[in-house]
C-alpha cells in the first residue's frame, strides 16, 4: 500500500467524491483508511451511567485505498506513486511532477 498515515488524499470516487483530507489511520491488511472527515457516520451511544444522557456521535469509518489518491505537493491535484530505487531505499514519486513524496 502506497499511501500511509498523515498523507495529504483526495477522495476520487463515492459519496465524498473531492473532498481532501489527511489519513488518521491505514490499514494495508483490509486495503482500508481513515481519512479525516470522509466517510462520516452517526452512531448512537446508550447511556452507560445512571444520570447520564445518550449521545449521537459522528464517527468516521474506513474507505478502501482505491478511492482515493496522495495530493501532489506542486499541483496540489491527485495523483498518481510510484516506487523508485535511491541508494538502496524505495522512494515514493508522484508521477504527474515527478517529485519526491515525505515518507
């Protein structure tokens, strides 16, 4: 998985198509991430003490790495990674400028 946590995304495709935001959380066993405020959900949550009210809370849930792509720091668009060999040490490239991604 090329895309890692606190990577700047864009959402490609789904209900939150073009809104940006940055990873909190990446899961590359499920191909999932949580990207701040993407995906939101309501949650209810029962009341647990005596005295205590229920809540609704907004939660965000996991969106799969195929809907989204890594902002390029130059275009600041969407772009493609590739891996690039420097010195022994594989090197995320966005393919649209060419420049070297923060790991």
């Amino acid at each position: 998985m090329k895309i890692r946590k606190g990577d700047n995304v864009i959402v490609i495709a789904g209900k939150d198509k073009g809104i940006s935001g940055k990873v909190l959380h990446a899961y590359p066993k499920t191909s999932t991430l949580i990207v701040d405020g993407v995906n939101i959900k309501k949650r209810h949550r029962r009341a647990t003490k005596s005295g205590q009210h229920g809540q609704i809370i907004d939660k965000a849930n996991p969106i799969h790495v195929s809907n989204v792509q890594l902002i390029d720091p130059k275009a600041n668009k969407g772009t493609r990674v590739r891996l690039v060999d420097k010195n022994g040490k594989k090197v995320r490239v966005a393919i649209k400028s060419g420049t070297e991604l923060a790991s």
